[in-house]
C-alpha cells in the first residue's frame, strides 16, 4: 500500500468544519447552512445529526437565525439577502477563496474583462462571478473559450477556482493565450496550496500504482480530480469512493500496489477504514509517499471569535471530536 501525504482535510476545510460543530456548542441546534459547508456527505450527515440544517437559499433560513456560509463562498447578492432577513451569519468561507474574490473587485474596479476557470455549477463559482457579473466570463471547456469576447485585449485578464488540476488550468490558459494574446495572470496563484500538494502527491502514488482509491464525494471538486491525476501520472485504475464499503472484488484482479489518497474534505477516519480494508484483504502496512509538510491554520470566521470571546469560552480552531 502507498500512502499519499499530504491528503485529506485543508485548513479551509477544517476551519468551516470547525466554525459549525462550534456555533452548534454555542448557539445551539438548529444551526442553518446555506449549501453544504464543505462537500462530503460523510461530513454533512455528521453535522445533521448535531442540529445543522443545510439549505439551498437564504430564505429557506427562519428570520433571526443563525447562518453559516460554506467554505465554498457566496456572492454579495447572498449577503444582502441575508441581511434582509436579519440573520445572524458566519461567513466560513475559505481566506484562500476570498482573495479570488477580492481579486475579482479588484480588477472589475479596473474594468477588466475576467475570465474565470472554472465549472460552472459549482457553488465557488457562483459566489466568485457574482462579485462582479458584468466583468466575469466563466470558461468551462472548448466552448467558454470559443464564446469568450473582451472588450480591451489590453485589459483581461484569467482567474481561476481553487480546485481545479494544475496541469488543466494551464492548458487552458494556453488556448485562451492563443486567442487572446495580451492574456494577464493573476497577480498570485489562484488554485490552493493543498489542492495542488494533493496533485503533487498522487501523481508520484499513481505511477507506481496498478490501482488507485481516492477517498471522498463526487461533488468534491478536487477528489475528482486527484482521481484524474492518478490515471494521468499511469496508475491502471483509479476509483473515488466515499467509505470502504464501496470498494469492488473485482478492481483488485492483477494488482499487486494500490495507492491511497483522500479529497481536501474527506476525514482521515474514512482512509483508515480503507487501509483497514486493504490489510484484512492482505497488503502490507501502508508506505507513505510524502512530498509536502502543511502546517497552516486559518482563524474562526470573525464573527464566531466575537461571539465565543464575549463569552469567554475558547476561540481557536481546535475541536473535540468523539
């Protein structure tokens, strides 16, 4: 067994997670969450049956209650609306996903045309085009940069979700390079620190792997990735699953490596179920392929601290969790 490290939780992960099992302590249930706070439903279910309540808009949220926004961000239209409604909201959204969104006011300020990397759907997508939705153009495939058109080619400039393959973005800014020459880049790296390790990581697992089991949910934008990276790098197979109990007999015909790893939102108790797994099946104790160290830690959302703090109770981001 290969162990890919750096894997799993992020600090923005840990910090939402976090902000929630805390205001739950403090507040009490129901706690309101508007999408889920980070994706994996392992997680979600965790925090449901605490007294989170998850919901998709702002006025699904009785008046006066508590609000938490996922780390995946939302736009300023969110904001107000929850403002309307008097809601007492935590904004949990990752630091690493607000500086693509203070870059975004930035260069709309600027009149820039941005052109945003990214899948469209996906809740940090939304919360990062409505910062400035006359300025952002989303490019999500061949077609967003066939369709894509700027006003000043002197004045555009690409930004990207934190989540997405390094070695994708790239390539896409290659294209959108072809068509728009004078193309600017971010003033720093959009896609995360962890996001990036995770790649890093998997791609070294993955070429010495017949097989690959990427731990985490299929809304989870970087797992689906990693899973990518994995075949990318010449692993023979690789598959996501959300718990061990996913895992098929016939994936293993032939394989004598199997590599790990798990999404920026998975726990690391769902990986030890799967080394567990792989162990009952056989495999020896799990080698791990490190070519990162983490160490950072990201504050309680401001308004948490504030609250915690008036009552004396602790405001780091440290948890028990049974």
């Amino acid at each position: 067994m290969l162990l890919a490290a750096p894997r799993g939780y992020c600090a923005g992960v840990d910090r939402a997670v976090i902000a929630v099992e805390k205001a739950l302590d403090h507040y009490g249930a129901p706690v309101y969450v508007r999408k889920e706070i980070v994706h994996n439903k392992h997680v979600v279910t965790g925090l449901e049956e605490r007294g989170a309540i998850f919901v998709n808009e702002v006025d699904e949220v009785p008046e006066g209650s508590v609000l938490v926004f996922s780390a995946h961000g939302v736009s300023p239209a969110v904001v107000k609306a929850s403002e309307a409604r008097g809601l007492n909201t935590i904004d949990a959204t990752c630091p690493l996903v607000t500086k693509v969104h203070r870059e975004v006011q930035r260069f709309a300020q600027e009149e820039y045309d941005i052109l945003l990397i990214g899948h469209e759907g996906h809740e940090e997508v939304e919360g990062t085009a409505g910062e400035a939705p006359d300025h952002v153009q989303l490019i999500d495939g061949k077609d967003g940069i066939a369709n894509a058109q700027v006003k000043d080619p002197k004045k555009v400039i690409w930004l990207s979700q934190t989540t997405l393959s390094v070695d994708e973005t790239m390539e896409t800014v290659l294209k959108l390079r072809e068509k728009f020459p004078t193309l600017q880049n971010p003033p720093s790296d959009d896609i995360c620190y962890a996001t990036q390790n995770r790649q890093v990581a998997i791609k070294k697992v993955g070429a010495e792997s017949d097989l690959v089991l990427v731990v985490g949910s299929a809304n989870s934008s970087n797992t689906v990735r990693l899973v990518e990276v994995a075949l990318e790098a010449g692993a023979k197979a690789a598959y996501r699953i959300d718990y061990a109990s996913e895992i098929q007999e016939q994936w293993f015909e032939g394989v004598e490596t199997v590599g790990v790893s798990s999404g920026a939102s998975a726990p690391e108790e769902l990986v030890d179920q799967v080394l567990e797994y792989l162990a009952d099946k056989g495999y020896g104790a799990p080698i791990e392929i490190t070519t990162a160290e983490e160490d950072v830690q990201f504050s309680l959302p401001k308004e948490l601290r504030k609250d915690l703090k008036s009552a004396g109770q602790d405001t780091s981001n440290k948890v028990k969790r049974s």
